[in-house]
C-alpha cells in the first residue's frame, strides 16, 4: 500500500512534469549567463534583450524568465520595473562581503593543500600560464578570466563539489567587482606576478607559507578595489 506522504510527493511530480524539462532548460542558459559574466562578456548594468535571447537561444519567454530568476537569486541580476533586466552593479558593502567569503574558502583550499587531489596544483599552474599567455597578447579581459580561474582552483584543493560551486557563483559577482577598476591591465597586471609566486610556494609544498602570503594578496585587492568604490562615490557625490 503506497504511503499516503508518498503519494502526495508523486503527485506534486505529476503536476510539475511539464515545468522540469523547462526548468533544466532554463539551468543551463542560467550558467551560459552566468559565464558570460564570469568572462567579463556582460558588465555591470547592461541589459539584457529579452526577446533577442528567446529567439537566439530558441526557447519561450517563461524559459528565459525561469533563468533570469536564478540569477537574480544569486545576485548577478537584477529586475527594474517597467525597464527590463539587467546585469547587477555591485556596493562596496558587497565588496567586503565577497572578501570574506573568499577568504574562508580559498584559505582553508591553501591550508589543506597537501591532500589536494592529484593535478590540482598543476591546474593552478595551467591557469597562471594562461594568464601570463593572455598578458603578452595585450588580452587584458582574457587575463582577468584566467585570474578567475586561478582563484577558483585555490578554492578547488578543498576537494568539495560544494565548495566548487559556492566559488563558480562568488566568482561571478568577483568579476563585476572588477569592473570597477576601468583599466583591466593596470588592476590584473601586478597580480600575475603574485599568481605565479603563489603556485610557486604551493609546488614547494610551503602550505602555512602560502597561506599567509594568500592572506596578504586578499588584503591588497580588497584595499585596492574598496579605493576605486570610494573614489566613485566622491565623484558621484
């Protein structure tokens, strides 16, 4: 005899077939946004052409709404009323926020280090290289994605799908933080230097190292970033 609980979990199902295949639909234009962020391919306060995207992507409005939605939870878009949806502008409150967070999970990556699994410090390596690669080709944006990738890949010696995912969405909004800099070389191009002598420390298996000097890398960038938003702000006011 099927428990009634049971029943009414099947039922539910039952009347939300039709939306999961919508619903899986809508996830995977979500993450083609959302990396269309993280590369730097759509910036702070741009909007997005509803009807455009349905048509190029050939799928309903409700589709594209469903994704829109997912976004806006994670803080990467926002909806205005009668204007349309566009990509989000990040506070320096968020700023600070998204520091601390990077701090917890890039830093407890460093410290555990030694029980990455096998090729995760090499990645980092590989990330460094491609930003290097993209400085010498004056691919400034490309530097930045490759930045990205390199700090995803600290986060990645925890060894946790979770924590995999936490830092694909905090990178995102990382990546509109980074739009308030203007020039993209004059930000990213001290940091390739810090990149490659942190992986450096991380091969010589100098973990506390690392995550001191870890530490001191967040320290600058938090400052840095926090003096261009104070900067914006007198401008403005």
């Amino acid at each position: 005899m099927t428990d009634p609980a049971a029943g009414g979990l099947l039922a539910r199902f039952a009347a939300a077939r039709q939306d999961l295949g919508r619903s899986s639909t809508a996830a995977r234009i979500a993450d083609l946004l959302r990396e269309q962020i993280t590369n730097g391919e759509l910036r702070p306060g741009e909007r997005l052409p509803e009807e455009e995207l349905c048509k190029a992507a050939k799928v309903s409005r409700n589709t594209l709404r469903e994704a829109f939605r997912l976004l806006a939870h994670e803080r990467l878009l926002v909806h205005e009323f009668n204007r349309g949806v566009f990509v989000n502008k990040l506070t320096a409150d968020d700023l600070v926020d998204l520091f601390h967070v990077r701090r917890i999970l890039e830093c407890e990556g460093v410290r555990h280090a030694g029980g990455a699994a096998p090729g995760a410090i090499a990645a980092l390596d590989a990330a460094v290289a491609d930003g290097e690669r993209a400085a010498a080709r004056d691919d400034w944006r490309g530097v930045g994605t490759a930045n990205i990738r390199f700090h995803q890949g600290l986060a990645a010696l925890c060894g946790s799908p979770r924590v995999d995912e936490m830092m694909r969405h905090l990178l995102a909004e990382l990546r509109l933080v980074f739009d308030v800099m203007g020039s993209p070389r004059e930000f990213h191009e001290p940091y390739l230097a810090r990149n490659r002598e942190l992986t450096t420390i991380l091969q010589r298996g100098e973990f506390a190292i690392a995550e001191r000097e870890l530490r001191m890398y967040l320290d600058d960038a938090e400052r840095q970033i926090a003096g261009r938003y104070r900067e914006r702000e007198q401008a403005a006011g």
